[in-house]
C-alpha cells in the first residue's frame, strides 16, 4: 500500500470531512469503513482556505500559493481541529502571483477567441508555506468546497446537493517538495497539476508524476549553465554550497555530471541546513576562507545567503565570485544589503527569464478594496500598507484606524506594485493560459443545429468536465502566448529559458540588476563586455587549484589529488607541447629537434669537425706538427744514411717506415671537414693501408733482428741464411704483396658498398652529426682485423726479442712502441662508443695521431739523439758492444 493511501487512511480515521473520505476513498479503491447515515454534518478543518478568493464560473480552475509567511502553531492532538489558527505576514510576491492569475483568468474571460461563452472561474486558497495545509486544500478544491453533504454526496463523487463545481485543475504548488506530495496524492484522480516554480528534474519522470506539468524551467538547465559558464571561463577550481535537500543536491549532481571530462573540479561542497542555518553558514565562511577556490557556485534560499554573508563580513572575506542560481539571484533585499556589496560585489547570476504582461502594472495599481470588498487577501495587505482598515472590521493586526477612502496604489513602490520586470508572476500568467487553452481544446467541437441529434458528438460540456480529460488535453496543449512566443509541454516540461544577470554598482547610486545574457534551452548566449566581475573591472577572475600549463610543458597530475590539481614538467629534449594545458608532449620527427621553449620543432643543424672551430685547429696543428717532425727525422736519416746508427738493421725499411708514420699522420685530415663521398672513401682506405705499411716495416725489423741474434748462438748460424740481404728483399716483397691484397680488400670494399656521408640522427640534440656511414661492414671488419692481426704479431716479436743486447736492441723500442700503439687502440674502442657526435671522429683523430706519435719517439728519438746530440756513439763498435 503507498504512503499516500496511509495518509488518506489517517485522515479518514479522524472524519474531518466525510465528504472527501468517499470521493478520494472510491479513486484510490480503498474500503473504508465509515457508518454513513441519510443525514450528516460534514465539518472541515479550519484552514487558511476559508481566507480565500473565490470568482465563480462555468469551469472553475484552482490555485494554491504561499501568501503568509508565519504559519501558526501546530496542534498534532488529531482529536481536536487542529489547524484553527490563521496565517499571519502576508508577502508581497506571492500576492502578486495571485492577482497574475485573477488578472489572466479575466483577460480570458474578455477574449472573444479562447473559451467564447465559457466564464472561468477561480478558487485560489493560500497554504501558509506548510505542506499539510497545501494537501488539505489540495484536497478539497478536486472535492468541492461544502459544509453540508448526504450520501448522495458521497456517492456522486464530484460536486454536492448545492451544485458546488469540483476544480479539474490546480495551478500550484510554490515549492518542489510539497509539489511532489501533492502531485501524488492528486495522481489517482487524474487531476493535473501545473507549477510555476517547482524546479526539481524530478518531476519531470512522467511514471512518477503523470499528472504534473511546470511553467518553471527544471534546474537541469541552470546547473548545466553553470557548468557551461564554468568551462567557458575556465574556472577550474569552483567551491560549491548548497541547501541540504533535494534542491541543492540535485542541482550539485547535475553540474557534476556536466563538467565531468571538461577538468573542472571541486574544491569543496559545504551544505546548509535551515535548522542550524548560522553554525553551518559560519562553517561554510571558514572553508571559503580556506580554500583557494576564488569562484563559489550556490544553490540555496537567499535567506541563507545572508547568513552566509554576515559569516564571510565577519572573517573580512572579499574577492569572491558567487555564482547565484535562480532562488537568490533576484533578490532584491541581497542586493541593497550593505554587506553584500563588501563580499559580494559582481555577484553572476541564473534567474527565471522575466518578460511584461501588456496592462497588469494598471490592473495592480488600480486595486482597490472598495471594488472587491469580499477580497480579504487584498484588505489584509491594505491594511499591512496604509496601517488602516478600510471596512467596518479589521482582518489583521495592522489597522490602527479606518481608512479614509482616499489610499491608492500609484505612489507605492514594492515588490507587490513593481511590474517592470516579471519572473514568477508571468509563470503564473503561463499557467493560467495553459488550462484555458486545454479547457478551450476539450471544449470545442463541431456543434449542431441539435446537439442532442449528434450521438456520435465527443464534445463535453462545462458540466462534465472530468479531470483525466483535462489532463490529455494539458498534455497536448501548443500555442501562441499573447506575448508572441510558442509554448508546448515535452513531458512535464517547457522550452527552458533564463536570464543572466549580473549584480553592478552604478557609481553612488544603488546597485541594480543588470541583463548580460540568456539562456534558451542547452545553448548559452552572453554579452562578456557587459560584466562586471567581483574586482570591479571587466577582467575575468580567476579560480584554478593549478595554472594551466604553459607551452613548452606538460601536466602532472599530483598524487592523491583531483585532477584539476598537477605540476607542469618541462617537455623532454626533442619534444614539444605547442598548445596551453598539454596533458603530453609530443615527439618531434627524426630530422627535426625541440627549440630551447620546446614549443615548435626546428630542422636539426648539421654538424661535423671543421677546420674553422677550435678543436679542428687543435688536431690540425697536431698531424701537421708529425708530418714535420717525421719529415725532420727523414731527413736527418737521409743525411747520415752511412752511419752505422742508420745503416743498421736495414736502412730501406727505416725509410719506408718514416714514409708510413708520415702518410698516418696525413691520413688524420682526411677526417677533418664537411664529409663528401670522395672523403669518406678515402679517410678508411689511408687510414689502413698507412697503418698496415707501418706496421709491416716494424714486423720485418723485429723478424731480421730476432734472427740476427739468434743467429750468433752455436748450432744457428744457418738461421741467418733466410734473412740476408736477399731473403729481406723478399720479406719485403711478401709483405709488398700483403699490402697489395689489402688494398685489393679496399678497392672491393669501396666499390661495392662504399663509406657514404649520412646524418646521424639516432644521436638526440639539435645538433645532428653529418658522419661517413660504415657501408659494409664485413669490408670495415676485414680491413680493422688485419691491422690488429699485423699488430698483434709485431708485439709478439717484439716482445720476444726484448733481452737481446742493450746496445744494439731495436726490438725492444719496437716492443715499446707497439704496447703504446696496442694500448691507444684499446682505449680507443669505448671512447669512440661513448662519444657523442663529431667527437667520436676527434677521438678517432687522437687515436691515429697518438699511435703515429708513439711509433715516431719510440723507435726514432733514441737513435735521433744518438746521431745528433752523442755521435761518439755513432759507431760500429759502440753499436756491436760484446
């Protein structure tokens, strides 16, 4: 059983009305066990219904608002009548939605094109603000209002003996939650129910809430306004403080769910409740105070607002930007409220779309209690207005005497006279012109000259109405409203519309609500140069829990925060961001680097070893200095070519060597300078066939001087006969014929995949190093392993025949020259590895310089100064020894 069949089940039990027991009883299927008699007294509860405005007519439409703001006590003793007590405090708005609806229901009744002949009626009843009072009358305005009833009554189910007219539709209620109860509890009647400013998205499930339809846009609309407006001024980092109910947290889910992928965030949600209205304000002013978040969304009731400004003036809370949705944007005590303008200047706002009704300024203006004197809404804000009572009694406290007669509404300006700019009130009007569109539509049809001779006639007259006809029609409704604009119902809903306002200091005079926008259904239109923002100037604030990163970076998120929340890392060398708020960076192609900003790629420099930069010039002067050097030596060996010094061991091959170190140090600056094909070819084929010449001279002199030596022990003198004069001519000629295989490997390797100059773009930076390619790398192979094959035996030699006589022993500066030799090539192969563009061909340099080098002053410096500096030594006899 639902809860609303409990409710009317305990109503029931209490008999306060027996009338609506049968009525309602009968719709929701419930047997009830009441004892009815032929005759009985039907006592209603006194409510706020018996101070109503009542306009009969041939169809009667309802209306329920919240006109009095002081509701009396409550008696829950259901044995006693419990709502006695009248409302007190009458509210200007609300009474001005009222007469909205009287002024509209007599327009329609002047109009000669909507309900002709029909005169529509009112019974509106104000329900103080109370839920339970709102249902009662609810209640008895779908039953018809009587005091008197019989059994008849009860079984009729709509209207009394007396011909009291039951409403087949209510506009009302002011407030989500009591629209929702009563919604439905009128929902088994099929009575539908029109709202002018239940906003809940609620309502708009049609299972839940058939009969329910709104004049009021859902907040669906304003909350992803927000959320639009948040993305558009990217307002990263918003705080957020909202009513504790279905009205802020409905509205909160929905700006979540819109920004959600938009990286918008959170920075905090604070609720009020109105029970504790000032520890939770204070509370939500600490946590503003608190926060970085310089943009605050809120969805509560401007009387909450307030408390939750006083909180922030006392904490001297200021730059703020508050984002105000349609509860408090237009409240006009907020914005003449001093505190306000110290916190909350520049206040942006959401508000219900405000449009003129042609004539109801005159209509309001012209009221007057001495043309409707059974008008008791009307006599008790007289009297609230002008302290008197203009009849015989008073209706409330605030008369103090008769009024003089001579009171009108031209001078006085309130909310109540104030009608330049209608929100509500024209939702109201809306309404009105809804149920008189869908009472028009079931109402017409194609008449006879005989009525009664159409029995096929589906017309209904203003007697039969019944409610689920009225509720197809309101469905169905689409037409033009006097103000030129097209209204239809999808589901529940109209078309969304809304103003955004903006709340602006005009100099020394009073701060006024300023249009800078509108909002038609999803789609945002703004005039961004019309805003006045919380810092007084047209500079948009700014609301970020991190700066957005800039060209050049990238984002990252911080650990266990939102996302909205990250550090910004710089791009890594060769790559670029080129855009604000790079979740990445990107790579830039092979032949392209990152600029120093890393925000665009640039084309990579070539780079090679040149003569012009410093380290060329270094390497040159360092191969030319050996080539001199070595020319010097030949020279001074040239000279004294019949000493014994130079004659010993050979002179030819002593030559030929000078003649190799000479071509090692030359093949050097072939590596120096912009690559080109000729150069690369020829920097390998100098570069081996320089070394294996060397190193094949030194090879043949430590091979004549082991067995020259070898020789001279007993039982070895025919060791020497296979290295005379003629068997050296032929090591040499063999060792000739090596070296021209070598260069036959050469030629082959340069033919068919010869070194060419290519850019080395595996090797990151801007500077790309133009370097000669390996080409094959089996002919690089073949050419590097026969040096180091050659190499490898001369130190083998050379090491054997390191005890031989000290004064005659050029074996062991051959050995010395070949260990450093082994040693430069050995450190040789991770240095280049490890070195980095043009420097590994500088260390190849240095490689070829420093064994040239060595080669050089280990083998020919001795003997340099022997023929120079100490020629007394330059002898046979010195040179034999023992």
């Amino acid at each position: 059983m639902s809860w609303a069949k409990w409710i009317f089940i305990l109503w029931s039990c209490t008999a306060p009305s027996l009338l609506l027991v049968g009525l309602v009883g009968r719709q929701l299927g419930l047997q009830v066990g009441v004892q009815v008699v032929q005759t009985v007294t039907c006592s209603r509860w006194g409510t706020p219904g018996d101070q109503g405005l009542f306009e009969d007519g041939d169809v009667i439409i309802g209306g329920l608002f919240n006109l009095h703001y002081n509701p009396p006590a409550i008696n829950y003793d259901f044995t006693q009548r419990p709502y006695n007590n009248t409302c007190t405090g009458v509210q200007n708005l609300p009474l001005q939605y009222i007469y909205a609806m009287v002024f509209a229901v007599e327009e329609i009744n002047h109009s000669i094109n909507l309900l002709p002949g029909i005169k529509l009626g009112y019974h509106i009843r104000d329900n103080c603000g109370l839920p339970q009072w709102a249902l009662q009358a609810a209640l008895l305005l779908v039953g018809g209002d009587s005091t008197n009833c019989n059994t008849r009554a009860l079984q009729s189910g709509y209207g009394q003996e007396r011909g009291d007219k039951p409403i087949p539709l209510i506009i009302g209620c002011s407030s989500s939650a009591t629209t929702q109860t009563v919604a439905k509890i009128l929902e088994p009647l099929s009575v539908p129910l029109i709202s002018y400013t239940a906003s809940c998205p609620c309502l708009s499930d049609r299972h839940q809430y058939p009969n329910f339809f709104r004049t009021m846009a859902s907040d669906i609309y304003q909350a992803r306004a927000f959320a639009q407006l948040a993305i558009h001024f990217n307002w990263t980092w918003i705080g957020a403080v909202i009513t504790d109910n279905d009205y802020g947290h409905v509205a909160l889910k929905i700006f979540e769910e819109a920004i959600q992928g938009a990286e918008v965030c959170l920075a905090f949600v604070e609720t009020l409740q109105r029970e504790n209205i000032v520890s939770d304000a204070r509370r939500a002013a600490l946590t503003i105070q608190a926060s970085d978040a310089r943009v605050i969304l809120i969805f509560t009731w401007y009387t909450d607002v307030l408390e939750l400004f006083l909180q922030l003036d006392k904490l001297n809370v200021t730059n703020r930007q508050f984002l105000a949705s349609e509860a408090w944007s237009t409240s006009g005590d907020l914005l003449q409220n001093p505190v306000t303008s110290k916190v909350a200047a520049g206040v942006f706002g959401v508000a219900i779309r405000s449009l003129t009704i042609p004539g109801f300024g005159n209509y309001i203006r012209s009221l007057n209690p001495s043309h409707r004197p059974h008008d008791e809404f009307l006599r008790e804000f007289w009297e609230k207005e002008f302290k008197c009572s203009p009849g015989l009694t008073s209706v409330s406290s605030y008369a103090s005497k008769p009024c003089s007669g001579t009171e009108t509404l031209e001078e006085v300006q309130n909310h109540f006279t104030d009608t330049s700019k209608l929100r509500v009130t024209y939702n109201v009007y809306l309404a009105v012109y809804v149920a008189a569109h869908a009472l028009h539509s079931l109402l017409s049809c194609p008449y006879t000259d005989s009525i009664s001779e159409n029995e096929n006639s589906t017309c209904s007259f203003p007697t039969d109405i019944k409610p689920i006809e009225v509720l197809q029609h309101v469905a169905k409704i689409n037409f033009i409203t006097p103000q030129g604009e097209q209204l239809y119902f999808q589901g529940a809903d109209i078309h969304a519309k809304y103003d955004l306002l903006n709340w602006q200091n005009m100099g020394e005079g009073p701060a006024k609500f300023v249009l800078i926008g509108r909002v038609d259904g999803f789609d945002l239109h703004l005039n961004e140069s019309a805003i006045q923002w919380t810092t007084g100037s047209n500079q948009v604030p700014v609301s970020v829990c991190s700066e957005r990163c800039p060209p050049g970076t990238r984002m990252a998120p911080r650990k266990g925060q939102p996302v909205c929340c990250f550090d910004c890392i710089p791009c890594a060398d060769g790559e670029i961001s080129n855009k604000t708020g790079s979740l990445h960076c990107d790579r830039c192609p092979s032949e392209f680097w990152s600029n120093a900003k890393r925000t665009t790629c640039i084309p990579r420099q070539l780079d090679f070893l040149s003569f012009n930069e410093t380290l060329g010039i270094t390497l040159t002067a360092v191969a030319v200095s050996g080539v001199t050097v070595t020319t010097a030596v030949f020279v001074v060996f040239l000279h004294y070519r019949q000493t014994p010094m130079v004659r010993a061991n050979n002179s030819e091959l002593s030559f030929l060597l000078l003649v190799s170190i000479k071509l090692c140090f030359l093949c050097s600056l072939v590596f120096i300078g912009r690559p080109s094909d000729w150069s690369c070819r020829f920097q390998q084929a100098a570069f081996g066939i320089s070394f294996v010449l060397c190193i094949s001279c030194l090879k043949v002199k430590t091979i004549v001087v082991l067995a020259a030596f070898r020789s001279a022990r007993p039982g070895a003198e025919a060791l020497m006969k296979w290295f005379g004069p003629g068997q050296q001519r032929g090591s040499v000629f063999f060792f000739t014929c090596v070296q021209v295989r070598h260069v036959i490997i050469c030629i082959i390797w340069l033919s068919i995949s010869p070194p060419v100059p290519k850019s080395d773009l595996d090797v990151p930076g801007l500077k790309v190093t133009l370097k000669c390619a390996t080409g094959s790398v089996v002919g690089f192979s073949l050419v590097l392993g026969y040096i180091g094959l050659l190499g490898c035996t001369s130190f083998l030699l050379a090491f054997l025949a390191r005890k031989l006589p000290d004064n005659f022993n050029e074996a062991k500066l051959i050995t010395f020259s070949m260990l450093i030799f082994c040693a430069v090539w050995v450190a040789f192969v991770p240095a280049y590895v490890s070195s980095p563009g043009k420097y590994a061909v500088a260390v190849e340099i240095f490689a070829i310089l420093a064994s040239s080098y060595g080669l050089l002053f280990c083998i020919f410096a001795p003997k340099c100064f022997i023929i120079l500096l100490r020629p007394e030594k330059n002898t046979k006899k010195h040179l034999m020894g023992r």
